[in-house]
C-alpha cells in the first residue's frame, strides 16, 4: 500500500482523509511541517509516498492524477506531491533543502509539498504536472478561501470529468462517434469489479481469433458471426485504452499487450479468412491475396513508425507542407476525411466486419488491399513532400533508430564495411535499398522455378542493403531505408509462395512472414519505449532481413521443383525456429522490463 502524509493537522470537517483512503493510500498526518521527514524516514523504501497539505481543496480525480499515475516517477498539482521508489532520495534531499517553517514564525510559506516539488524540479528530477483543465486543485488558507474552492468542485462533475478525458483526445472518426460513446462507460463498469486493462486486452484477443474460427468455417452463418465478434473485439480493444486512462493502470507488460496483440488479431482473423474460403470453395484460394494485405499494411505500419523516429527530436523540424497540414486540421470537416482516408484501425476492422458478414474473402480483401494501398500512397506522398520541404537537421538517436529499424544481419554489416562508414550522397541510401529491393523481387516474380537466379538475385540485395545502410541514415529520405526492406523481404517471400507449386506454400508462407513481422513489430515498441533495439546477439541469430531473404531464396533454388513438400518444409521450418527464438527473447523482456509505460495518446494507428 501506498502512503500519504499530510503535512500538519487535519482540518475539521474536510473529506481529504477518506479520498487519500478512497484513493489506496495509508494516511498518516504530521503534528507541523517540522515532523514530516521524521514521518517520510517510517515509510519503507520501496513504497510509493504522497505529501498532501491538509489544506488541499479540489477534486478527488486531481489527486488521483498527480499521486497514482504509475508511469512518472515524481507528480505535483497544487497542494499536493508524490514521488515514487526511484525519487525518494531526491524527495529525501528536496525536505532538506525546503524551507520549513515552523509554527508561530510568522512567516508565510508555500505548501510544503509545492515547496519540496520545485525542489525536486532543481535538482533534474522531472516533476508531472497534470492537466486538470476544469478540475480545482489548491491550497485554501482561511474559511473565505476553503468556502469559494468548495463552491468550484461542486460547480464542475469531477467523474463526468474523468470519463471524457478516459477517451483519446485524438482517434478516428468511426471510433470516435460509433464506439467511445459507450466504450468508455463499459470501461467504468470494468474498474469498478477491479478489472485490469490486461484482462481487457486479452478478452480483446480472445473474441477476435474465436471470430477467426468462425470466419474459418466457410459458411454464410459463420462469415456474419465473424463480422459481429470482430467489431466486440475492437470496442474491447477500445475498452482497454479507456480503462488504463480511467483508472490510471498502466504498465509495461500493458503497452506491449495492446500493441502486439491488435496485430494478432488482425492478422489471424485474415488466416481466417483464407481458411473458410478454401473449405467453401477449394478452387477458391486466397491465402496470396491475406498474405498481401498482412505485407502491406506492415509496410504501412513501417513507414510510420520509421517517418516517427526520424523526425519527433529532430532540431529546426520546419516545413511549409507540414504548416499547411495543420492548417487544414483546424478546418472542420477536413479533419475527420484526412483521419479517414488513411484508413485507421477503427475504420479498417469496420469494414472488414462489415465486407466478411455480406460479402466472400475474396471481396473482402481485393477491398482491402485496395484502401491500404490508396492510403500507404497518400500518406507516404504527403511525407515525402514533408521531407523534402523540411529543413531539419536530424540526431544521431534519430539515425540509431533507423538503422535498428533496418534489421541488417552479418551480410549486410559486410556489405557495409566496403563504404568505410562514408556518407552517400543525396537520396543514395533510399535508392540503394530502392534499388536492391526492385532486383530480387523482379527476379522471383520472374525467373524460372527451381534456378539459382533468385539466390544471386539475394546476394545483390544484400550487397545493396548493406551499401544503403552504411552510413548513418541522416538524410531527408533516409527514413525509407527500412520500409524499403521490409517490402523487399516480405514480398520475395510472397512472390516464392505464390509461384510455388508445393502444396500448402503460401499459409507457410503467411507463418513466417508473420513470425518475421513480430520481430518487427517488437523492435520498433521497444524503441518506442526507451529501452533501444532488441540484443544485436539475436538479429544476428535470425540472419537479418538480408540473411532471411538468401534463406528463401536458398530453398527455393533446392527444393522449389514441380509439386513437392521440400519449398514448403523449408518455410515451416524457418517460421517456427524465428517464432521460437523472438518469442521466447521478447517475453523476457517485456515481462522483466522496466520500460516506462508507453500508451498511445496521438490517434489509431493505421
């Protein structure tokens, strides 16, 4: 349990005890100021202690935002402090340094816990500092003041309050007016039975592949169940989100659930998809056309995270296009055609759902694919113009990030080595990778079956990829190097699979370039979480995407011959060695991690 101090006498009739209590904090109260670093050394090391002036006025949703929110190791609102186990020795250290005033001096003080927070704040200790917008928080010194800030949180409902702000200020349009109006309040009932955002998730993932066994059996009944589970899984993937923000849960293990799990989702439910076309229609086989939308919309996701990273530190980060583009979100109805028009998760699932329940697999995804890529193109443009127009002058994490996101192994740590660690000129690194993805995609597509040509074709590409990655990825375009590569990677696999002859190629096919993306998809949250790229021992021990592609080329050129198991084989294989050894690697980490807790607050992510 948590502790909270109060930094001198109750004051008689005030309710700050019982919400400290409400709140999960052991209260004890300080005779004066003097007393509270006496009080602060009986508190164990490892606990979470607040500082709470007894008189301290206002909302008890301000005191739960700045004294439990798990994810900052020090918080302050008026009135009131917390600091974690990480920041006791500087609280330690800010008491002493804070001018107590004893009583009967005479002299006016601030509240000890503002006091001991702008200490803090000195001392390089990052003090949060919630927004409570129409929330009240503050010290009321007389009978006058108490009075007037009662009548101020009674003017405002602190819980009406705090289930809008459980609600992502920025998220798509479908979610926004088809799912948060009622999403948030299922979030409220599940914090009231003590449910975590955790077991949110998980019922999430577990609605959404019962939906992709029903989309599985092929039949018109299953298709409209599928649809029906698919949408209950995402207003339980909204739930989740809404339930951290309400009850202040985050975590970890959290962030990394609702993450990876959405992809999982989404892609099992395509396995699906493709399994209940074949057992309706044998001739009717989709698994290219779901191995097509898992490449792309992880392409898409990549271009993303890869544009992100390059640019959120990036110093005088100007550009006329971006300017223009946030004009164009302060006009009305343009914000919510530009929110859909690249085809969020929200108005994604929808329509799947909606194409699943009336429509065949196939329908479904030539629809599919269609969207994704009118929106990969309309957002990769409008980054690209960004990039260009930009004058920024990007760091070296920002380039850290891009070569992590590139997934090289030992061929291309060679290949690179021949550049000497010397910049290539201009937009050289994108066209490189550009370049070496175009050749050995071109020669699956199209050089006879069973030759070498692919695997001299992956030996180029590696040489290439290595060349594009050489130096640090500083450049305007630079951020394209990783996409690049996840599209060369993952569409050498499907073109293989798609030529293939070998029975049951393609969902082998769907595994590995799934067990690939999870690699990916882990790297890229790990980044985002502070902790840097997963061990260098572990790229190296799945080859790299370079040493992944020769892999296949590799089996194809043995065993892609006529109608046999050998191409398919070698796929399963691959897919489950990768599977087993990122899986096994990521669990450690995030279950062990002290990552701080990253939860999306921007919007959906495409």
């Amino acid at each position: 349990m948590s502790t909270a101090i109060l930094t001198g006498p109750p004051v008689a009739g005030s309710s700050l005890e019982s919400d400290l209590r409400a709140l999960g904090f052991d209260v004890r109260a300080a005779g004066s100021a003097v007393d509270v670093p006496m009080l602060l050394d009986e508190v164990p090391a490892g606990r979470r202690v607040a500082l709470v002036d007894p008189a301290f006025v206002g909302h008890v949703h301000s005191l739960r935002l700045a004294l439990t929110d798990p994810r900052f190791p020090a918080a302050s609102v008026p009135g009131a402090l917390t600091a974690r186990p990480e920041a006791r020795a500087a609280l330690d250290r800010a008491l002493a340094s804070a001018p107590v005033h004893a009583p009967g001096s005479g002299q006016p003080a601030e509240p000890l816990p503002d006091e001991a927070a702008a200490a803090l704040q000195e001392a390089g200790i990052g003090v949060h500092r919630p927004e409570l917008g129409v929330l009240v928080a503050e010290v009321a010194h007389d009978d006058d003041q108490r009075a007037a800030a009662q009548r101020s949180v009674d003017a405002v409902d602190g819980e009406d309050v705090r289930l809008r702000s459980a609600v992502k200020a920025r998220d798509g349009f479908f979610t926004t007016f088809c799912i948060s109006p009622y999403s948030r309040y299922l979030a409220r009932w599940c914090a009231r039975r003590d449910l975590t955002p955790n077991q949110v998730t998980t019922a999430s993932l577990v609605t959404a592949l019962i939906a992709a066994g029903c989309a599985a059996t092929g039949s018109r009944p299953g298709f409209v169940a599928a649809g029906l589970l698919l949408l209950g899984s995402f207003v339980l993937d909204a739930t989740d989100g809404q339930l951290a923000r309400y009850a202040l849960k985050y975590s970890t293990l959290g962030a990394w659930l609702d993450a990876t799990f959405d992809r999982a989702k989404e892609y099992a439910f395509y396995a699906g998809l493709a399994l209940g076309a074949a057992r309706s229609d044998p001739a009717d086989d989709v698994w290219a056309l779901a191995l097509g939308a898992m490449v792309l919309q992880t392409v898409r996701h990549v271009v993303d995270f890869s544009f992100n990273e390059a640019n959120h530190d990036a110093q005088a980060n100007t550009s006329p296009t971006a300017a223009l583009s946030e004009r164009l979100d302060n006009a009305g109805w343009t914000i919510w055609l530009r929110r859909m028009v690249v085809l969020p998760i929200g108005e994604r699932w929808a329509l799947i759902a909606v194409l699943t329940a009336l429509t065949t697999p196939r329908i479904t995804f030539v629809v599919l694919l269609v969207g994704c890529a009118l929106a990969a193109c309309y957002t990769t443009a409008g980054r690209v113009l960004r990039s260009l127009t930009r004058r920024a002058h990007r760091t070296d994490r920002a380039a850290r990030a891009l070569a992590d996101l590139a997934d090289s192994g030992p061929l291309a740590e060679a290949a690179s080595r021949l550049l000497g660690g010397r910049r290539l000129p201009g937009p050289a690194a994108p066209a490189l990778a550009f370049a070496g993805g175009v050749l050995v995609a071109a020669v699956a597509a199209f050089a006879p079956l069973g030759t070498v040509w692919p695997l001299l074709a992956a030996l180029g590409y590696a040489l290439l990829a290595g060349l594009a990655v050489a130096a640090p990825l500083k450049g305007p375009l630079d951020w394209l190097v990783p996409p690049v590569l996840r599209a060369a990677e993952y569409g050498t696999v499907l073109l293989l699979a798609a030529r293939a002859e070998s029975p049951g190629a393609l969902p082998a096919a769907y595994g590995l370039v799934a067990a690939v993306a999870y690699h990916h998809y882990d790297t890229v949250y790990r980044i985002r979480g502070g902790t840097g790229a997963p061990p260098h021992l572990l790229v190296r021990a799945i080859g790299g995407q370079e040493g992944r592609t020769l892999a296949v080329t590799l089996a194809a050129a043995l065993w892609l011959h006529g109608a046999g198991q050998g191409f398919t084989v070698a796929l399963t294989v691959l897919a489950a060695v990768i599977a087993a050894v990122v899986l096994i690697e990521s669990i450690r980490f995030w279950v062990s991690s002290h990552a701080p807790a990253v939860h999306d607050e921007s919007g959906e992510p495409a």
